[in-house]
C-alpha cells in the first residue's frame, strides 16, 4: 500500500490512498456526495453530472467530478458551497427536463435514487414547460427485464455492467442528443445470465424485472440477509418479502463473494418457495399402491417401521442415504447423525455421482480462497463452463483476467464464456483429457504458451468435471501437475448451493463432522457423544445406486435429493429407486424420485429455515428466514428427529440453533463459528480451515476413445435445467435452452443434416431426439449435449453415443 | 463518383467481402477499432446499413451487434434506411445558417416535394439537413451524394434539383455541379481525386473500401 496522502473535505482532514476517487474518500469519511452514474465497483464515467464539487486550484476554484477526480496530497475539496449546491440543482433540473413524473405508479418510488435525491439536493422546481420526449413505454428487452426509456436519465450503468462486469454487452446507447436510448439490437434480445443486475443498479425505474414489477411497494417490503443455496459460492442476498410471500432478491456487497453481484437464476429462482406443487403434507403409499395424504404421527411411524424391520433384518449398512447438499449444514449434520447414530450406516452421499472426490473437495491442500483470485498472475481453468455453473466465480475470474492483468488458461471442450478473456483456450474432444494434461505438463508444442502464460504465480486453478464423460481422476490429476507450478493453489469445483457444508458434515462415506476422517481421534471424540459407530464402510451416490439395483442395499432415505433427473446416468437411479425395498424422502416436491418412495415427509427449505451453510472456499454463512413453510412442512432436522425418536434413538436434537452449537462442539474446525458471529460482526463468514492436507494424488488417467461409428459425448450443465427449483420457478423455466445435439459442421454435413434437424443420440443407458445445432467450437467427432432438459431422457455417463439422423 | 446499389437480401456476405474486411481489420492494432470503415464497407455492399450488414460487421471485429449499432446511429452519415439515387445534404450549422440555409433548404423540399429526412416515392431523391460539412467558408453549401457544392442560392438550389429530376446523372461529380450550381468557393479543391473527397468514405479509400483491396487504385 502506497502512503496516504491527506485531502480537506469541508474544512476537515482526512486519510486516503493516492489515486483513489474523490467520491469515494469522502464517502468513506462520512460526507455523500450524490450521483447517478458512480458505481463502487465499476469504473467511473463522469457522466451524470450531480458529483460535481468545488476543489481548490493555483488558479482559483475549480468545479470537477468527483468520481473522476483521483485524490492528491493537499486537495481542498467543497462539498456543499453555494456554488456547487447550485450546479446539483442544475443538473437535478436538467435530468429532469425528460424525466416524466410517473413515480406514483412506478416501482421504484419509495427506494428511487433520483426521487431521493432531487429532494435532498433538488431546486424544487423546474423552469421547464416544453414537451418531454416520448418513447413506447415500457418495452421488453428479455424475457425478464423491461425497459422505461422514458424514465431513463442515461447514466450507462446498466451498459457499463455488461460490457464491464458480465460480458455480454447486448445493451447499448443508441442515436444521438436528444434521441439517445438505451437499446437492444432489434431481433437480439438482452438475454444475459445477469440482467437482472442492471435492475438493481439502475438508478430510476427505467429498467424494471417482470417476476417483481407491480408486486410491492418498497415501504411494505420485509427484509432480511441471507445467502444464496442455488451455487457453492455462498452469494450474500437481500430476502424481500410482503405479506409473508418472497417477493424480491437483491444481491448484498459482500467482499469475499459475490461483490453485490448475482446471476438471475439466484435473483429469480425463488418462485418455486411458494409454488403450489410444494408438499403441505406428508404422504404414505397406501394398499393400492397410491401416495396419499397422512398425518405426521401415521407417516412417521410408517416410516420408522419400514426402517426398522430392514434394520432388523439386514442391519443398519442395507440402509443409505443420498442428498444434504441443498439444505444448511444444521439439517446435513442431523442427516449424517441420523443416519450414522440411528441407522448404522456410512452409506451416504452428497453428491449425486457427478462431483469429485470428497477429500479433494473439502481437504485439499493449499486450497484457494476466492479472494485469491484478485492477487493472481495466472488462471487456469479445467472443468465446468463457470458461466454456466458458477456464475460468481466467473464474474470473479472475468474480472481478474481483464481488469487485473491475471493470465487465464481456459480448457474445455468447447466454448465457453470466458473464451473471450483467456489468454489461451485448449478446446478438445471428450476423453482425450488425460492426453492433454501430459502435453500440458510437457509444455511443449501447442501447449507451450499455455505453459507460459501458467509460469507466472500465483496460479489460481479452478478445477472441476467439464462433463460426465470425463473421469473424475482428471481433475485429481490435473490438481496433482498445478502443485508444480509457482505459488499454486487449487480451488476444485462442486454442484449444489451446500455441497461443502454436506461434506463438513460427514456426508460422504469417508467422511464424519469437522472433515474427520474415520479411525482418528476426532472420529473417536464424536463417538463418544453419538455413541457406537458404524464400523463398516459405506458406498457412495453410484454404489448406493448398484446395491438399491442387485439387492445389496434394501432402503434408501432421500433429503433434498432427486437421483432421477440429479445423476447423469438416471435411468440407474430410476431402477435402483424402483427395486428398493423402503424409500423414505424428505422433499419439497414430488419429483422423479420422490413420486417412486413409500413416505414423502414435506420440508421446508429456502428462505423458511434459518441455519448455516458453507460455500466453495470453506467460508461458513449465515441463511436466514423470511417467510413460513407451506402447510405441515417441518424442517429437515426437526423431520429426522422425530423419525429417529420413533425408531427409539433420542438424536439430542433441539433446535437449529442448538445443531449449530452441537456441530462447533464436535468439529473442531467450526470451533467458534456460531450465529451471533455470523449474524452480526461476521456477516461476510467465516472461513473454517483445518483442512484434511490431502494431497491430490497424480495417475495417469488413459485416454478413452469412442468406439468405431460413435460419437464422443460431451454432457455438461446448463444454467438453467428441468431441476425442480427451475421448473417451479415460471419466470425462469422457459429460459431453458432445451434439448439439442451440438456439433461441428464437418459432422453435421457428414450425418447430412443441417440447424435445427433432428437426429437421434443413442447411448447404452439411453436415447433422446434432438435438434441439431450447428456449433464450430465442438472438435470434429463430439457431440454436445445439455444436461437434464425439459422432456428429455438421461443418456448417462457415458462417453460414446451414436448419433443418427 | 457513387455506386448505389440496390439492397440485396442476401443473409450474408459473400466471402470476398469477407475476405475485404479482414484484410481491414488487420490493419489495426485492436479489432474493434475497425467498426467504422467496416460499416462503410457494409454500407457499400447493400446500399445502406441493414440489421444484416451490421451483424456481420459485429462478427468481423468481435462485438455484440448492439455495439454496431450503437456506433453506426451516433453517426448520421450511416445510413440505416434506403436512400434516393441522389442525396442531397443541405448544411444548417452555423455559418451556412447565418448565410440563409434555412431557405437553400425550404427551397430544396419546395422544389423536389420532399421533406427533410425523406425520400421521393420513385426512390430517386433524398433530402437531409446535416451538421457541418466542413465548408464554412463557402456557406451556404450542399453535397449531392457527399459531392460539395459550395455558395449556394434559393434559386440554384431549384435548379439543381430540376436538373436531377431531368438529367438524370449517372455519376456525380463534384467539380461539374459547382461549375453548374455553385457560387462562391472556399479555396480551390484540386484536382479530381476518387478517393479523397470524391468518395463517399474518402478516408478509407487506401483501405479499400471505395474501389477494391488495399492498393489497387495506385497508379
């Protein structure tokens, strides 16, 4: 840090760092300045006007922008004189000369920038009597954002943060003087995974959200923090709600995470809290076969019977669990204590067969945090589109590749959003990854200046599966090479809002609470308060799924969890949940999988319960209530308690917040994290380190080639799917991108089908029919298609497929 | 000397022209820098800017097509709607406003019955008020086709539009209407010079935009 130079604001002293913007100092030290255009993590403009404050000049006094003004030594600044009040009045004046004076049918009055501070610094009166210029208002410029260019004052933040921050600028101004708009190109629409940014930021009603407009008025809104469950980065959010029904979410400012960013599937996707498909009720298969409505006392005891005779006869390991990964690590640890301490089973999984391995994800050493990001020389990037599955971190990483000079290493199999930023972009078929991380760690050919671009420390390698063809050893692999690199640390990729607070939790076969691995001291110290535990060892998601299927596992509980369209090979799932003898689910919806179990138990989940979650980098965070379950819903925790009270185990558990004192009591690693921290002085959370220092582990991990007349399949994720949360979530359902078979025109032209056709992609566990989509980023011979689209069936894990006109 | 195409609806560029805004791009350090003599290039191909034209320009240089056009509306001299065969620009900046353009121009919509910012129901003359032309010293001044005639009259302005209207030129030529139309000059505009001012894109005419690639019109 450079040395602080000293700056007079309004005849005061004050501290700040050389080359900051005068905006910012002052805001800092208590003195606001108004503006418009000014965004703290944008660059400034200087456009609207209204900072304008008088600074001292050899010359004489001389008005400037404050957020264009870098501070110097010495500076004497006015904020407040006769002369700039008059200049804000003025530009208050001249904003509003266009401005139309619809604020009592407009959202944004009550919580309106301009409308605040034309009263604060406004003339109170305008001169103007001519006619304001006129547009159709307001029009759609997507599916979820609509645009009131009538309102609109022209400051270029909503431009600014798409071509800036998410990179996709499909807005901009358009004409000239008097005509200027903002627009979309006529048949381009603002389809970006981030408009609803441009929303939050706008400084007057011109750009509206369709899933809120009309909704609410902001003085009738109730609020509370809380973090985002729909990615692993633990995105800090705003819960707005009236009349006791979600309304409304707006990203916090959170340093460490996501900066007061979001992308629309955390901003939208919160309709499904209160669809009407949410379980009021439990249910219980009657004598025809029929789920039916129970009471809570009949499906509990159904349940803990059904539990029961199975452990009678087969002991507690022909029981397993799958899920946790969506909920608060409260209801993951009463899930693990459940399951270990009531069952007997280390059967238990948080992933669905489509992560990595749990000591890689949780214990790794040298495990990048994501603030690491901002302070790194290079990137690399191997497994997930981020944009597509970790829309935090690839604004995050987007960021540190254009605006901090950080090299980026993007490797993928086909294009992704960061490609525009990478410094070099290794794009290649489905299976070959095992041969690209050996030229990669050679160095040498075309893999050479990627070598060079990874030379420069500190490297930053986010690693995960860039789809379900792909061994997961590559990314261990990959992890294992990125430990030569200078300062290296890696950050390896998961699935699911809780995925590491589930796996803190124990909720991996290897695994118990606080990252302890079992025969150790902690496993030992957990043994005495949750009693004897299971000794033998337990499957995970894919081995759960075998022995449901050949009879090795008889029961299976589900918490949140929907094998069905959640595991790339769901036609597994499909018949391992058809052969089980017992299937228990604690669900929201009736989905796949839980339409196939025996007892449904309604749970209450996001924005309902009140907990802690753990994000991507080991940072524990607060989630909080807003609005109450729906009809006899109970909390995860509450539903396992009871149902292990019936099966004569007292599980000790309270409440959540007495979980959380248990979880800081027994892992040693969350020793001191509890929720008055987290809700007051620590509200960005606390990052729990202990990890487990697992080394990654190198093998070589063979190149696979599809067999004679297939087709590598390259099987990856969309932002938004046919997962249950999207479904029930109308405003965001349709953005679905739908089923379609990607390939190369070489390919395309071979098979003689052109955009759009339909061909048939057969794999050995299944096969949809798909629209072709003519895509040069996809290597000749590979077929890209989305994961878990509306109406299509799984095609598996697999990495050949054939495809057929 | 203009060539006006008529708009073609073709999908989108042949691989010459392809090939032609490549060889452009090239030229400068960032792509995107080469927007503007692409969008002359594009400009050129259908007559005038289409949604087409600038969605391949936004390919060509890798930016979104609401970028390109972002920049091509700023810009007056882009046109985005067919014009007339002959387009006439009246100057109403300052100067050639203090000299009477506002009537050179009521003379000019009188004559033709078009208004400004329109075009004749044949297609064949457009009208336009524009900023300054650059040609202060000869106000008030008009281009036909960005050909300049300087020193302009009420009554030379009718002429010249009954001359389009009965003449029919194939080309425009700049020195040949100031000859005919034109009164006082600013300073002698030298010789007959295609791609300097005579061009509709004079300024890129070393990149080939106005008469094939880069080079070709040397000699």
């Amino acid at each position: 840090m450079a040395e602080p130079v000293t700056v007079t604001i309004n005849r005061r002293a004050v501290s700040a760092q050389p080359g900051e913007m005068l905006i910012k100092t002052a805001q800092d030290n208590g003195v606001y300045i108004p503006r418009f255009c000014w965004h703290p993590r944008m660059n400034p403009v200087g456009m609207c006007r209204m900072c304008l404050v008088e600074i001292e000049t050899p010359r004489g006094p001389l008005m400037v922008t404050s957020c264009t003004t870098p501070v110097s030594d010495g500076m004497t600044v006015d904020t407040t004189n006769p002369t700039v009040k008059k200049a804000q009045e003025g530009v208050l004046e001249f904003l509003l000369i266009n401005h139309p004076l619809d604020c009592p049918v407009c959202d944004r009055a009550g919580e309106c920038p301009l409308q605040d501070q034309t009263m604060a610094y406004g003339p109170g009166e305008s001169r103007f009597v001519e006619e304001k210029r006129h547009f159709e208002k307001p029009i759609p410029i997507s599916e979820l954002v609509m645009l009131d260019r009538e309102r609109c004052i022209l400051c270029a933040r909503c431009t600014r943060f798409s071509e800036e921050i998410s990179g996709d600028p499909l807005i901009e101004f358009q004409e000239r003087g008097n005509y200027t708009e903002v627009n979309t190109f006529p048949d381009e629409p603002f389809r970006s995974y981030f408009s609803g940014n441009t929303v939050q930021i706008c400084p007057v009603g011109a750009l509206t959200a369709t899933p809120y407009r009309f909704r609410a008025r902001p003085w009738d809104l109730t609020f509370v923090e809380s973090t985002c469950q729909h990615c692993s980065s633990g995105d800090r959010i705003n819960l707005q709600s009236s009349q006791n029904r979600l309304l409304r979410i707006l990203g916090v400012d959170s340093e460490p995470t996501n900066q007061g960013w979001l992308s629309d599937k955390c901003r939208f996707g919160f309709e499904y809290v209160a669809s009407p498909a949410r379980l009021t009720s439990p249910l219980v298969r009657d004598s025809e076969g029929e789920l039916r409505e129970a009471s809570w006392g009949e499906a509990l005891d159904y349940a803990a019977r059904a539990l029961g005779e199975v452990i009678s006869s087969s002991g507690g390991r022909a029981v397993a669990g799958l899920g946790g990964a969506r909920g608060t690590n409260e209801d993951a640890y009463a899930f693990s204590k459940f399951l270990r301490a009531a069952v007997g089973t280390n059967s238990v999984d948080c992933q669905m067969d489509d992560g990595l391995d749990p000591r890689l994800l949780s214990g790794v050493v040298d495990r990048a945090r994501i603030a690491d990001l901002e302070s790194a020389g290079s990137i690399l990037v191997w497994g997930p589109d981020l944009k597509e599955e970790h829309p935090t971190l690839y604004l995050r990483v987007r960021r540190a590749a254009q605006e901090l000079g950080a090299g980026l290493v993007v490797v993928h199999p086909r294009a992704t959003g960061l490609d525009d930023r990478a410094s070099v972009k290794v794009t290649y078929r489905p299976g070959q990854g095992g041969q690209v991380l050996s030229e990669l760690m050679d160095g040498a050919g075309r893999m050479a200046e990627a070598r060079e671009v990874l030379s420069k420390g500190p490297v930053v390698a986010l690693l995960g599966r860039p789809g379900y063809g792909e061994s997961p050893d590559l990314a261990e692999a990959t992890a294992a090479f990125v430990r030569s690199l200078p300062d290296a640390r890696v950050m390896p990729l998961a699935r699911r809002g809780n995925v590491f607070g589930a796996l803190d939790m124990g909720l991996s076969p290897a695994l118990l609470p606080g990252r302890a691995q079992r025969g150790t001291l902690a496993a030992q110290m957990l043994a005495d308060r949750w009693g004897e535990l299971p000794a033998s060892s337990g499957r995970d998601c894919r081995g759960i799924l075998e022995g449901l299927e050949s009879g090795g596992i008889e029961a299976l509980v589900l918490m949140g969890a929907d094998p069905v369209r959640d595991v790339p090979d769901g036609e597994l799932a499909r018949r391992a949940l058809g052969n089980a003898g017992v299937v228990v689910a604690i669900d929201q919806f009736l989905t796949d999988s839980s339409r196939m179990a025996d007892v449904v138990f309604p749970a209450m989940g996001f924005s309902e319960v009140e907990g802690t979650v753990t994000n991507i980098e080991g940072r524990v965070l607060k989630v909080n209530r807003l609005t109450p379950g729906p009809g006899q819903s109970r909390p995860d925790w509450a539903i396992l308690s009871d149902l292990a009270g019936r099966m004569g185990v007292d599980l000790g558990l309270v409440s959540a917040q007495q979980i959380s004192g248990e979880i800081e009591e027994l892992a040693d690693i969350y020793r001191g994290v509890n929720w008055e921290r987290l809700d007051w002085e620590d509200r960005d959370g606390i990052v729990v380190s202990g990890d487990l220092g697992y080394v990654p582990v190198f093998s070589h991990v063979a190149s696979v080639d599809p067999r004679p007349g297939e087709m590598a399949l390259h099987y990856a994720r969309t932002m938004y799917d046919d997962g249950v949360m999207m479904r029930e979530s109308p405003s965001l359902s349709p953005l679905a991108p739908g089923c379609a078979a990607h390939l190369h025109p070489s390919d395309a032209a071979r098979l003689g089908v052109g955009e759009g056709d339909p061909v048939d992609v057969k794999s050995a566990s299944g096969s949809l029919r798909a629209g072709v989509v003519i895509d040069p980023s996809v290597e000749p011979g590979v077929v890209y298609v989305p994961f878990n689209q509306p109406d299509t069936p799984s095609l598996g894990s697999v990495l050949g497929v054939v495809v057929e006109s | 000397m203009v060539e006006i195409r008529s708009p073609s609806v073709r999908r989108g560029w042949s691989e010459s022209v392809r090939a032609r805004a490549s060889e452009i791009v090239k030229q400068y350090p960032d792509p995107r820098s080469a927007v503007m003599p692409l969008l002359y290039l594009a400009m050129a191909e259908e007559g005038y800017l289409t949604d087409n034209g600038m969605r391949e320009v936004a390919g060509a240089v890798g930016l979104t097509p609401a970028q390109v056009r972002a920049v091509a509306s700023f810009y007056t001299m882009y046109k985005r709607e067919n014009p007339g065969r002959y387009l006439i620009s009246c100057c109403t900046s300052i100067s050639c406003m203090l000299l009477g353009s506002d009537e050179v121009l009521g003379a000019i919509e009188d004559e033709s019955d078009v208004a400004a910012g329109e075009t004749d129901p044949e297609g064949l003359i457009s009208v336009e008020h524009v900023e300054c032309i650059g040609a202060c010293g000869g106000a008030p001044a008009v281009t036909v086709n960005y050909e300049l005639i300087e020193g302009m009259t009420t009554e030379k302005a009718r002429e010249l539009v009954r001359w389009l209207r009965a003449a029919r030129p194939e080309a425009i030529v700049g020195a040949e209407c100031q000859e005919l139309f034109g009164g006082r000059r600013s300073f002698d505009w030298g010789p007959f010079d295609r791609d300097s001012a005579l061009g509709p894109y004079p300024a890129f005419g070393p990149l080939g935009t106005v008469s094939g690639p880069a080079g070709e019109q040397d000699g």
